[in-house]
C-alpha cells in the first residue's frame, strides 16, 4: 500500500476514535507535520468524508455526519459486533432481512481472510418473541466459541451454571456438560444454544450467559435432524412447553367479564375477541392447565369457562388450594 494511503487510513481511523483532535496531536500520532496532515485532511474531503476543522489555541478536525455515506473502517471487534446485528435482524420484524443479507456479504467482501473466517464460523438464529424483562449480556468471545463449535461439528465441552443450582451439584452452581451444538439462537432478548445433550440424550436449550466453555473441544461429529428441521418453531415449542415444534401443550378458552382492550394489553400469546363493552372471549396456552388457570385468574375478572373439561378441574384444584391457603389449612398431598 502507498505510503500516502497507508496515511490516510491512520487518519481516518484517529478520527473515528474520539469526536475532537487537535492538529498538532494528529501530526504528533502520524509522525508527520502540521502542513501533512492539513493536506491529507484536504484529500478525506475528496474521497466525500465530511471533516470539520474548528478553532482554537491549537485548531483541529472533526469526523461529521455528512449528506452521503463514504467508505467505512471497521477494527475487528466492530466488524464482528456489525455480523451479528446483521445476522439477528430477522428478530426486529422490520422487513429489512434482505438489505441486512447484502450489507453483510458488502462487509465479508473487503474483510482480510482472518476475520472473514471468523464471521463464516459466526452462525445465528434469531427467533422473533417480545422481551418482557431485561436479561444478563452474553459475552461476545462465548458465542464466538459457541458459533465456531457449531461451524465445525464439534462436541462442546462447557460448564453451565444451573438457578437454582442442582442438589449435590458444583457449589458454584456449575454443573459440566458435554453436547452436540446445533444453532445459536435469540428469543425473548437472549441467547441461547440448541444442541444435542449427550449426557442426558435430548434436545435442550441453554442460556449463552450461563455457559463457560471448557477447551479444548471434543471430536466432531454428524449432525443430528432437529425434531421438525426448523429450529425458531422447535425453539418456540420448548418454550411453550411441547417436546418439540408445536403449539402450547394445554390451551383453553374463556369469557372474561373485562373488555378486551385491557385483557389483550397483557395477553401475547393468546387471541382476545371483543363480546360487548366489558366482556371478552380469551383463548390462551400454556405449559400446564394449572399454569393456564393461574394466567387466567391474574385478570381479576368473573370468568366462564367454555372449554376443555381440563381447564375446569384445574380451577376447581385452585380454588381448593388458595381457600385453604386463606383458612391456613395445612396442604395436603393430592389436594
């Protein structure tokens, strides 16, 4: 590279560190002299970086936003940071996958072989659900290892830590794991790893920042079929509690004595229909018809149940319990 270009791109890397340089700092970082600098400032100007000098004892430049977009420099942590908001775009519902596909294979393109290698081992799921809740970050050299694992065919070796942890378990809470890594995955506003658990034999799902990789790696292997062979419908199903892709495994549905706006504002997942101006119909799921009964019950509404007989029994066993729970009966097994 020419001596000048090489310059050049020093600058332009300076100035997107911090807003204000002085001149003579610049010069001073460059190993050059005052006047260099000013002509190489001259020369981002041409090539349409909009850089301000403003004024003061020593004078300076400023890296501003500009009416058409220039050529960018990304460091490596950026450019990783970039692939992944790229890759997770399909979670934001904004109809931009297209567009984020072709900026990422505009980034991979000009990229040294390096670091485009680590971007191709980077592969993401994102799977669309509303967080209701902030959640613990995911250290970003943890999915780069869980990415290049799942890349390779490569059994993974980790610790995870359990909440609570497990009876008998490390008293850190660390439990050691071994599994066949399938997809890296977003939902709710976290990251989460399907793999084949080959301890347990099963499909699981694992929190990213509950995870601490222990190297090295084991041997690769063959990747199993994924129940269903998409992974956002089978990670959607374990979160609503089937074994696999699916629907939630209890659903039921009920008239509320609530109107429906108020009953739809917290209801996600369920489908709210519109009986009258303080009546609704509510057909909901969840994991359990206990858990489907407790759900219902929050709305602090009169409530009928339409169907199934399953959802009847469970408020009737709630009913008993909370009434004994207001008598202070003791519980008793079965109840």
């Amino acid at each position: 590279m020419p001596k000048t270009s090489a310059r050049l791109l020093s600058l332009l890397s300076l100035l997107q560190a911090r807003r204000d340089w002085p001149g003579g700092l610049l010069a001073q970082r460059l190993n050059v002299s005052a006047r260099t600098v000013r002509r190489d400032v001259g020369r981002l100007r041409e090539l349409g970086y909009p850089v301000l000098a403003f004024k003061g004892p020593d004078g300076g430049y400023r890296l501003d936003a500009g009416a058409e977009l220039p050529p960018l420099l990304f460091d490596d942590e950026q450019a990783v940071a970039l692939a992944i908001a790229l890759q997770t775009t399909t979670a934001t519902g904004a109809g931009i996958e297209e567009a984020a596909a072709r900026a990422l294979n505009t980034v991979r393109q000009v990229m040294p072989a390096r670091l485009r290698h680590r971007i191709d081992a980077l592969e993401v799921t994102a799977v669309e659900r509303p967080a209701h809740r902030p959640s613990p970050p995911a250290v970003s050299s943890v999915l780069m290892t869980l990415s290049a694992a799942v890349h390779a065919h490569e059994v993974l070796r980790f610790g995870y830590a359990a909440d609570p942890p497990p009876p008998g378990g490390d008293p850190t809470g660390m439990t050691p794991r071994r599994a066949e890594p399938h997809h890296v995955v977003t939902w709710g506003g976290r990251w989460y790893l399907v793999a084949w658990d080959l301890d347990r034999e099963d499909w699981r799902t694992f929190r990213v920042d509950r995870i601490t990789p222990r190297p090295p790696n084991g041997p690769r292997f063959t990747p199993r079929e994924l129940p269903g062979g998409d992974v956002a419908a089978f990670v959607a199903g374990r979160f609503r509690g089937a074994g696999g892709p699916g629907d939630w495994s209890c659903r039921g549905e009920v008239i509320l004595d609530a109107p429906a706006a108020a009953v739809s504002r917290y209801t996600s997942d369920g489908v709210v229909e519109e009986l009258g101006p303080n009546r609704c119909r509510l057909v909901l799921g969840s994991w359990s018809w206990a858990g489907l009964a407790s759900a219902i019950g929050r709305f602090d509404a009169d409530i009928t149940v339409v169907g199934p007989p399953e959802l009847k029994d469970a408020f009737a066993r709630l009913a008993r319990r909370y009434a004994d729970a207001a008598a202070g009966v003791p519980p008793t097994t079965g109840n």
